[in-house]
C-alpha cells in the first residue's frame, strides 16, 4: 500500500513538472501563483508531499488542465496525441504572438522589395 501512495505522488509530481515546463513556468512562478514556495512545489514534483486536493486544484488551474489531468498515469504510447484545456488567457496570448509575428513578416516582405 506504501508503495503505492508513493507511485502516486511521483506520477502526479511528473505531471505538474511536465505540464510546468510546457508552461515554461519556474517552480518559483508556479509556487508564487498557488500561495506556496517554489521549494515546496519542486516537493510535490519529486513525489516527496502529501499534496491536499484544494492545492491540486490551484496547480492544475495555473496549468490549465483538470485535476484529473495531474493524476494520469503515462501512456503506453507517449507519442499519441494528448489533450489539455486552452484557457481564455491562452489563447489571447496566442493572438498576440501571431500579430507580432505578422508584423515581423511585413516588414520583412517591405524591406525585400
């Protein structure tokens, strides 16, 4: 049973470090954003906390998943598409990164010609 609970909590610490990363968040940042130390999330990522669901909850908000999402074992096939929730916040961001990109390739194109 040990063990287990042990399983757990890495799988769930893998998942939070995985999706932090994509996020390209620090655990300072991370911590910061659910009212806790950077060391304390770096814990929870090593499998080394007993992690309550209420801040489950918050790190799998900040990350824009379900909590669901942080306690999923791996795939047998990690290259197969995956799923994760887009925030309204991310997708504006988006919107900005493609406008900025669309004003690079102008001017590009008008110093070109």
């Amino acid at each position: 049973m040990r063990n287990n609970v042990r399983a757990v909590r890495r799988r769930v610490g893998a998942n939070i470090r995985q999706l932090r990363k994509l996020k390209r968040l620090t655990l300072e940042e991370l911590g910061e954003q659910v009212g806790h130390a950077g060391k304390y999330i770096g814990d929870v990522e090593l499998g080394k906390e007993n992690v309550s669901l209420d801040i489950l909850t918050r790190i799998a908000t900040k990350l824009s998943v379900d909590v669901e999402v942080l306690c999923r074992a791996a795939s047998a096939d990690a290259t197969g598409p995956r799923s994760y929730i887009v925030t309204e916040r991310d997708v504006d961001q988006l919107g900005d990164h493609f406008a900025q990109a669309a004003e690079v390739i102008e001017r590009v194109k008008r110093s070109v010609r």
